[in-house]
C-alpha cells in the first residue's frame, strides 16, 4: 500500500470545532468523515486516506473506538481481505475481530467527556470478484457499505454484531460525510451528496455513505425539488433509465406525501440485478415498480428515520413494505389479519442466522401487515396522519418498537394491546 501525506491527529474540545449534526442515537458520536480515494483497474480498486473525527459522549474518558469493515463481513478472515486499514495516525490498531469486520483503534490519548478527538488511516478497497452488493459483473462495481466506518456506541458499549447476508446489521451513528472519488479514465461514479469547488461530495447528516463505479450511462431530471440521477451500466440491454426515472417521478413525490419531504438535495439510483440496497442519498435496485418504490422508501425508514437494524430490522424493512402498498405500488393490503408468524416480526437477525436465515421474509410481509392492522384499527386517515407525524417528529433521529407503539396507541380510539401482545411488540 502506498503511504499517503501525514495526517496529524488531534484531540481538541468540543467547542474549539464543529460538530456535525447529531442524530439522537443513544450515545451520540456525532462522527464526521474526509474521506479522498483513488480508484484503478476500471474502478474495482480504490485506495486514499480517511479520517475521523468523533465525539465522547460519555461521562469518562474514552481510550479506544472500534471501526467498521463491513465489507469484509461476507468473506470473513479467510483469503483475500478486500477492506483494509494501515498506517493509523491517532491510535494503535489492534487485531481485526468478529471474522474481520472490526478492528480496535486504542487512542494515544484518551478523549475527555464532551472532548472531540480525530483519527486517521490509508484504505484500500478491492471489489470481490464476484456479483453483489459489494461486487462486480461486468463494467459495474458495487461499493456497498466498504468505506470503513465508526462503530455504534450504545449505552457506554461498542456494538460488534456480525454481518448479515440477506439484510442489515450494521447500525450507523448519523454523520457528514465529505468525500472525494478520483476514478480511472473512462469509469464514472455514482455517488450521493452535493458536489463541491475541490471536487469533493458533501453529504450531511448520512447514516452511511456507498457508491457505485464503472463505465456507465446516466439520466438526469428535477423530480419534487430533488436532483435524481439513474445509472446504468453502458451495454445494458434494454431501456430501464427510462422507466426508473418515469417510477421515481411517481413515487418519491407520493411517499414524501406519506411522510414528509425527502431529506437530501440529491438522489442517486444504480440500476443492477445484482443489488437491492438502500443507503442515504444512493439506491441499488432492479427497474420493477415495487422494487424500487421499497428502496425509495427506506430513505425515509432507515436513512431519515434511524433505527437498530440488528436487533430490530423490522423498523425500516416493513416500514419499506408497508410504503409500497401505501404509495400505490401494489394494489391490495399485505393482509386482513395476523399470520402466524407474526411472533417472528420483531425478531433480531441473530435469531435468523442460528436458523439459517428462515423466516426472515416474515420480517417485511407480517411486519407490513401489522401496519395494516395498525391503519385499520386506528383508522385510515388517523393512522395516516400519525405515521406521517412520526416520521417527522422522529426525522434524522431514532425510532424505537417502544416509541411507535407509545406514538400509535395515544392516537388509537381502541386498545392495541392484543396487536402489540401478538406481534410482540415492547
């Protein structure tokens, strides 16, 4: 790897810089990330410097943080580590945990309460040889959650929870994110935030920043005040800037009618088989009506309104579910009672991964259907105006199963008890 410029690191108080927007997590970090990479080999190599800068929320010095490779999650410690660290200034790294998608930094200087303190590392990112989220087919890379980030701080503990192949786990403190992307001649990047005079994007108040890159084609319109650009890979048969671009101009004004105005200047959506990801400002999705339409809403349900997406997925994906019957992507409700796996609903992916992922559908088709009960118990337009309300009280923030169900039953004109007993809802 190559050595990049110094970094030095400092540790300053918290009002001698600017914090970046806190998103009220339980222990708000408040991280925000520089981050300036250099891509080869047509996009599916990037390398560069990143540093970090974060907040002790709590009420003792902090001597060590954790950082997030997610993007060696799928493939564990064995062979070729596709995200990688070195050369950090600020702190001592200790041996990659939990299959090497952790590695602790030890602070040379332990951060004080209310302190603000930064680090910084080379990376190398290498695109696995392989189709998927973080994958390549053909002219098309697929970053998905690569770049390294800073663990989720939760009462006063780090949160390690494994990877999760078929969903999320990973739980992001809110951050701003100012990143540069140099790619290779004839490769283009698809990549959120606000472009900048040095070339750099901004993103504000991201839970997470991904980005595609290859050679690619592009489609650009103003669609309700939001700057959409759909990707494509260059060859692909078939016309499907077009059509995403024609879906988009219907569903995102609906769903920011639902639950309120979209929270970013611009939106990004990758067009792939290979992918159906969301992320804040950037969607990977195929050109189906519901597809897309679920991946648009998750940057209201995750994205806008955080949650715990290891121990509670149910929070975004059937909020997402939910949004596509709601928005009009689908014609008929996910259901007229509860199922029997409706227990399964507020299960965390632990629970899914010891049996081997069954039943983790459940999730998005029980946990909409909850939602329907919810709208018909409440009523139509009362139920409307309190999800609305909530994904707005709760907007760049964080949702928990306890608030909803508080939000919900003090607009309800019936008791809810049974649904939330059924659904187990807490």
């Amino acid at each position: 790897m190559a050595r990049a410029a110094a970094v030095i690191v400092v540790v300053v108080l918290l009002g001698a810089a600017a914090a970046p927007a806190v998103a009220g997590e339980p222990d708000p970090t408040a991280p925000a990330y520089e981050v300036a990479l250099t891509g080869s080999e047509r996009g599916m190599r990037w390398k560069g410097r990143e540093t970090i800068s974060f907040t002790n929320p709590g009420a003792a010095p902090l001597d060590r943080i954790w950082i997030r490779l997610w993007g060696n999650g799928g493939w564990g410690c064995r062979g070729m580590r596709h995200v990688r660290i070195a050369n950090v200034a600020g702190a001592t790294a200790g041996a990659p945990r939990v299959f090497c998608s952790a590695v602790p930094l030890r602070l040379a200087t332990p951060l004080a309460p209310g302190a603000r303190g930064f680090v910084a590392f080379d990376v190398v990112l290498r695109v696995p040889a392989r189709p998927g989220r973080f994958g390549r087919r053909g002219n098309l890379a697929l970053l998905s959650n690569a770049i390294p980030v800073l663990a989720h701080l939760e009462a006063g503990a780090w949160r390690l929870d494994r990877y999760f192949p078929i969903g999320e786990a990973w739980t992001y403190p809110a951050a701003d994110w100012t990143v540069r992307l140099d790619p290779p001649p004839g490769v283009s990047v698809a990549a959120p935030g606000v472009p900048q005079p040095d070339g750099s994007r901004r993103l504000e108040r991201g839970r997470d920043y991904s980005f595609a890159a290859g050679r690619l084609r592009a489609r650009r319109a103003t669609v309700d005040g939001v700057a959409v650009t759909v990707w494509a890979p260059r060859g692909r048969r078939g016309a499907p800037l077009a059509t995403v671009m024609r879906i988009t101009r219907r569903r995102l004004p609906r769903l920011s009618a639902l639950f309120g105005p979209y929270g970013w200047p611009d939106l990004q959506i990758v067009v792939t088989d290979d992918a159906l990801m969301e992320h804040t400002g950037l969607i990977m999705t195929s050109p189906d009506d519901w597809v897309i339409t679920h991946e648009l809403a998750h940057e209201w349900w995750y994205a806008l309104v955080g949650n715990d997406q290891a121990a509670a997925p149910w929070l975004d994906e059937a909020f997402a579910s939910y949004a596509e019957e709601a928005s009009g992507a689908q014609d008929r409700p996910w259901c007229r009672r509860a199922g029997r796996s409706a227990r399964l609903v507020t299960r965390g992916t632990a629970h899914f991964r010891e049996r081997e992922f069954r039943g983790y559908d459940r999730i998005y088709s029980e946990g909409a259907c909850l939602l329907d009960l919810l709208r018909e118990r409440i009523g139509r337009d009362s139920f409307r105006d309190a999800l609305r309300e909530y994904a707005l009280v709760n907007r760049y923030g964080w949702s928990t199963a306890a608030e909803f169900r508080a939000a919900m039953d003090a607009v309800s004109p019936v008791p809810l008890g049974d649904l939330w007993r059924r659904y187990r809802v807490r």
